[in-house]
C-alpha cells in the first residue's frame, strides 16, 4: 500500500454534516468510513461521501492543514468543498488505484 498523506472531509449529504480527517493511507481510509469500520463522528452521522480532498507531500503537512481546515468555520468548510467539488459528488472513485 502507497502512504498518501491527506486532508479530506466527508459528508452525509450535500449542505449535510461533514467530518474533517487526515491520514496517510487515503483510499484505505475514505473505504473504512464508507463501509462503517470507523466507530465514531462518520458512523454516527452516516458521513460516507468523500467530497474534498488535499494531497500532500508528507504527514506533518497533512496535520497541519487539517488543523487549520478544523479552525475555520463551517461556512468556510463548505467554500473549500464546492470550490473543488461544486456538486458534492462523491470523490471516492478518484482515489481509488
């Protein structure tokens, strides 16, 4: 499995509940939400779409942005999120190798 250090943030639906995590194994993770495995935040809400992502270029990076992402408000969060993805489309398939 290839480290993929990233940023991400699920949702339940579009304008829904989002969840806002880091990690360095991407694809592996996003699987783990949907799927459920994940007890928690994303369980409980039922945050299953991926609908942002950041790449980056080692875990510290990563961490960083997450707590910076996580400080922002949430009308901040949803700029980022439709600046990439305007529909909130599920970016799953993009991750996936």
């Amino acid at each position: 499995m290839m480290k993929e250090p990233a940023v991400y943030i699920m949702a339940s639906k579009k304008n829904g509940t989002i969840y806002t995590g880091v990690t360095a194994y991407l694809a592996e993770r996003i699987y783990q939400h949907k799927e459920g495995l994940v007890k928690g935040f994303t369980a409980k809400y039922s945050c299953k779409d991926l609908v942002f992502y950041e790449l980056h270029e080692n875990i510290v990076s990563a961490i960083e942005r997450e707590k910076q992402i996580k400080a922002g408000s949430r009308k901040s969060k949803i700029q980022l999120i439709e600046k990439m993805n305007p529909t909130w489309q599920d970016l799953y398939k993009d991750v996936i190798f």
